[in-house]
C-alpha cells in the first residue's frame, strides 16, 4: 500500500467549533481509524496546503476520533503545520478526501502533482446540480467547478453509490468530460454494538434524523402531523426531529416555535448526543425518511442495522442500499405517509410487523467490505 495522506481540514475545523460529526464527518473519522496509524495528516485553506509532520498528525487523529477539543492546541498545531510547510521535501503516497471541501482549487491538486501524492476524493452527491432548488444560493456553481475540477485533475474518485456515480457520469457527459478511474464502496452504517437503552418515550414515537434542510422535507411531514393531531388527539404518536437547524428552513423553524398544535408532540433535539439517539432508534415505531433526493442514506442504513422500520421515499439509492425492505412512498403523497403512519402507530401492526420479518434479510453495509473494494482501487493507482 502507497503511504496515505489524510485531509482533516473540515473534521479538525469542527472541532474547534464545538459541532457534532455529521454523516460526512461519520466517513471521515472511519479513514482515520483504517490508516490514520501510519498515516500524515493535510490541511488545507482554498486551496493551499500543508503536510503535517508525523508527530503531529498521530496527535491531530487522536483528537478527532476522541472529541478532544481544545482549542489553544489546535491553534498551536495549525501554527506549526504552517512553519513545517518551508521545510517540505517531495514525498510519494495517495491523498484520500473524503470531504467535497477544497476540491474545485486546481492549485490543490497541483500541490499534490509537486509533492508526487496522487489524490482521491470521496464524491457524496451532486445534489447542487440536480437538485439547486434545495441548496444556498450560489452552491449550484461552486459544486459545479468542484466536480468539473475533481473530473479533470483528480487520480480516482470514490463513490458512495452507484446513484452517485450515475449522476457524476450524467455531469461529465454534459462538460465533455472524461471519468477518471472509480470506485463505488457503500458506507457502513456507523451502528456501534449496544446494549438496549431504556426506552425514552413511554408512548409511540417516528424519528426523523438529518440536518433540518428544504429537501429533507421537514416542513410536509410536520404538517402531517399537525393532521395526525387534529384526528387522534391526545393519542397522536410523537415525533422526534434530531438534527441542527440548518439554511433555508425559515417555514421549518416557524411551525416548530410557533404551531400550537405540535408543542409537546414534536420534540427537536439538536444536540443529541450518539447514546441518546440509539436510545431513540432502537424503541421507535419506524425511522421517517422523506427526502426528496439523497446521494446515499446512512440514517437509512443504521436503522436497518438496529432492526427498526423505516418509511422512506421511493428514491433509487434507497433501493440500491436496502432493495424493498422499506415502505416506500412518494414524498408528496401526504395521505400515504399519514395512513402507514397510523398503522405503524398501532400495537399490532401487520405492516409494522411484515417490515421487521423483511429487514432479518437487510445485508448491513460494512467498514470492511468498504476498505476492502478501497485497498484493492488504491492498488490499481500505483
């Protein structure tokens, strides 16, 4: 195996701020604990870069995999990755990315050509460029010139699915682009064996789990149960919402503040720490996965793993990772959701309960089987 390098910018910069991993961060933390023992950390800033020495980068992984967070010792590391960047000579190895930050700088990936490192990056979706319509202004462009740049100069890409890769495909198609070599590896779940919690919620709860954002569809499913509220009454399930507020979500945040008919049925948790939520999936009724487009679905595959329900929308990656073991429906079919979520509310549910026979069959996607189709791509680019 070539020596590895590992561009922590975005995990390290998290950090700092105090904000929990998100799926992204998840993946990020899983390269570290597979080579960050003989690994050298990178960090980087629109592009320019640096190679920490080996001292420090074993120190920067044992901060990130821990949640150790000081902040002065950040500082003092980044200061000395700065100095050390003076005294860099030519080395030779592969860079794995595996967070979209920085990719779209050409002078990034000229850096690595002087350096002789060959870099892979992880693709997660191309949703800014099929989907626009969710995202920030302006991020349609920037993923734009991420990908083109990636297309042009990268070594290899790893994609999370083959619904990624298709929509990659679909992009250089239209810029009249050549696929680099590729790798599709799924992304394990993230589930950690534990043992049963006590249940959090005496009375029947959904869990929805993301980033509050337009195209998880947040906004549809609290008017659904809004509905639900105004039938059952005092025996409407509750809703559990994990996950930060994210962009573009004004009409979310306005319905959770302000509708009086959710207080004390919907329950944001924000920061919500690892134990908690696999005490909140592992007694839910299902886990609720509206989205109106996603380049993989981890929330999806950990439930499966937990051997909880989930009601997820009729998406081609959802299939790819969980072939029909989900209730699918469409993300606007309001009395869908509203009627699977009545019957999976119930006691004994015939729905609820031909899901959990389907799921005995789910084949957990794996860390393992992840490195393994990795290790054997990265051997193809010596």
């Amino acid at each position: 195996m070539p020596p590895i390098f590992l561009d922590v910018t975005r995990l390290l910069t998290r950090l700092y701020d105090g904000l929990l991993p998100t799926g992204v961060d998840r993946v990020g933390l899983a390269y570290i604990e597979k080579y960050g023992a003989t690994a050298r950390a990178i960090l980087s800033e629109r592009g320019f870069s640096t190679i920490v020495s080996e001292e420090d980068s074993q120190q920067t992984f044992a901060w990130l995999i821990s949640s150790d967070r000081n902040r002065n010792r950040i500082r003092a590391l980044v200061a000395r990755a700065c100095l050390n960047r003076l005294r860099e000579s030519r080395l030779n190895g592969i860079l794995l990315h595996t967070s979209h930050n920085g990719m779209e700088f050409g002078r990034y990936y000229n850096a690595m050509t002087k350096r002789q490192i060959r870099p892979v990056f992880m693709v997660h979706d191309l949703i800014p460029l099929t989907h626009a319509e969710y995202c920030r202004p302006g991020v349609d462009a920037t993923h734009r010139n991420r990908m083109q740049t990636a297309l042009k100069h990268a070594s290899g890409l790893i994609m999370n699915s083959q619904a990624t890769l298709d929509s990659l495909a679909a992009e250089a198609h239209r810029s009249n682009l050549p696929l680099p070599p590729i790798v599709v590896a799924h992304l394990a779940s993230g589930v950690t064996p534990r043992p049963l919690a006590p249940r959090p919620i005496a009375t029947p709860y959904f869990v929805m789990l993301s980033t509050i954002e337009p195209r998880k569809n947040h906004w549809f499913i609290l008017h659904v149960w809004r509905r639900l509220v105004e039938q059952l009454g005092a025996a409407a399930p509750k809703l559990v919402v994990i996950g930060r507020r994210g962009w573009e979500c004004e009409n979310v945040i306005d319905m959770l503040e302000r509708c009086e008919s959710l207080k004390g049925v919907v329950i944001e948790e924000s920061h919500c720490s690892d134990e908690k939520l696999y005490a909140y999936l592992q007694h839910c009724q299902a886990l609720l996965f509206p989205s109106f487009v996603e380049g993989y679905g981890m929330p999806l595959a950990e439930a499966l793993a937990l051997k909880v329900p989930v009601l997820a929308s009729d998406l081609s990656v959802f299939h790819e990772i969980a072939d029909d073991i989900p209730d699918y429906l469409d993300p606007l079919d309001g009395p869908g959701w509203l009627a699977r979520i009545q019957a999976y509310t119930q006691a004994n549910s015939p729905e609820r309960d031909g899901q959990l026979s389907r799921i005995e069959r789910f084949r957990e996607p794996t860390w393992v089987e992840h490195f393994e189709r990795v290790d054997a791509f990265l051997e193809t680019l010596r």
